[in-house]
C-alpha cells in the first residue's frame, strides 16, 4: 500500500530523515520506534504532506505522491492523527468528528459516526460537550475517531499513548488491533514499544535518522537490542 525509498528531509541545514526505505502493506499495522529525535513525527508528516522531502520517492497504491499536496492526499485515503491530539477545543465532540469527515458526501457519515461511538462509548456520551472539557486520553480517542472518519485506507497515528493512563492505553491498543478487521492500514508511532509490537504484524526502529532494524512485532520483542533500548530489559 505504501512504499518509501530513499527519504531524505532536513530543517535547514539539519539533516532530519536519511535515505529511509518502509513499505507497509494492505492490511497490516506497523510500528515505527524510536526514542525522541530519531526522525519518527517528521516521517508521518512527510508522508501526510505537511513536510516536504528533500529527495527520495513515497508512493501510495502505486502512484507517487511527490506533487500531492497534503489536504488531497486525504482524498486518496492517507489520514493523519497528529502527536499532541490537536483537537478543535472550541467545539463539540460531535463537531470534530464531522469536520473528519469534510471531504466525505456520502450517505453513510451518521453510520461511521455511530461506529466511532461505539468504538468509545465516551465520545458518544460528550458528543454535546465541547473537546475542551474532554480528559488527555478522551482527546486522543476523539483524535483517532476523527481521522476514522474520513475512511481512510491508511491511518498514520502518532504517539496515541503519550501522557495516558495504562487502562486507557490498553484500551486504546484494542481498537488499534480491531482496526485491521475492519480493512484499515495503520503505521503507528510508538515509544510505548511494548505495547505497540504486541499488535504489530511488522515495526522499524529509527535511531537518529536511520532505519536501524526491521522485523515482525514478535522477533523486534525479542531482538536483545531492542528490548535493551526500548523495552528496559
């Protein structure tokens, strides 16, 4: 479904992501570790086109996606839920979930809707209530909700576990894992590595840059090097 060959990006003169090769495949979930700075954000915003590539090549479906510009490539099936949630505060649960679904105009935004709220029966129960008022990880599950919204073939998700509480994190991992049997994609940033390889069918750990090891979630649990750095084993 997605293909990177080659990525490079840079702030400046900051050489950010070097000559990165991925590939997740339909219907997989695929975790991307690192610790913080190892390029991980800058990679989804790369692929989400917020952030542009100094060469390299991504292609999605089999078609490039150099001279898509980011807002499109939610057309095509990329959604993105940013690190830090960045809800719309001002407005209701319910509100958000529809402005996921701006592209959409089809009949069946009330259906996902519902499918959302059943997903998080909390959301459903604050869908008057304004995103403000929602906890850290209610914010996070109106994050991935919303980016369920517009349908999409691939949800790039990006540190959905910072800052929350273990129950909401295992919560959260759940749907996460139930997501692949109902036909979406995912790349999940991680640094709870524990948890996001248990539901990985494959992962990539990125170190200042680079892509350092690749595997199944289950032999990255079991990689020595990984648990040493990751896993504090």
């Amino acid at each position: 479904m997605l293909r990177v060959d080659g990525l490079c990006t840079a702030y400046g003169r900051v050489s950010v992501l070097k000559d990165v090769d991925l590939e997740v495949r339909e219907g997989e979930i695929v975790a991307l570790l690192g610790a913080n700075g190892a390029g991980k954000t800058t990679l989804l915003h790369t692929l989400s086109g917020i952030h542009p590539p100094l060469r390299g090549s991504i292609t999605f479906r089999g078609a490039p996606l150099d001279k898509v510009k980011a807002h499109l490539r939610v057309g095509l099936g990329i959604a993105h839920a940013p690190e830090g949630r960045q809800v719309f505060k001002p407005l209701s649960v319910a509100d958000n979930l529809r402005l996921g679904a701006y592209r959409r105009h089809d009949a069946d935004i009330q259906t996902d809707t519902e499918r959302v709220y059943a997903m998080f029966p909390v959301l459903g129960e604050m869908r008057r209530r304004v995103a403000s008022d929602l906890s850290g990880g209610q914010q996070q599950m109106l994050a991935i909700g919303r980016a369920l919204m517009s349908k999409p073939k691939l949800l790039l998700l990006d540190e959905p576990s910072l800052g929350l509480a273990p129950l909401l994190i295992d919560q959260i991992f759940e749907v996460l894992a139930g997501l692949r049997q109902q036909g979406v994609t995912v790349l999940v940033v991680e640094q709870n590595a524990a948890a996001a390889l248990s539901i990985a069918d494959r992962g990539y750990v990125l170190e200042t840059g680079r892509i350092v090891h690749t595997g199944t979630g289950r032999s990255l649990l079991a990689d020595p090097a990984v648990r040493n750095a990751y896993l504090g084993i």
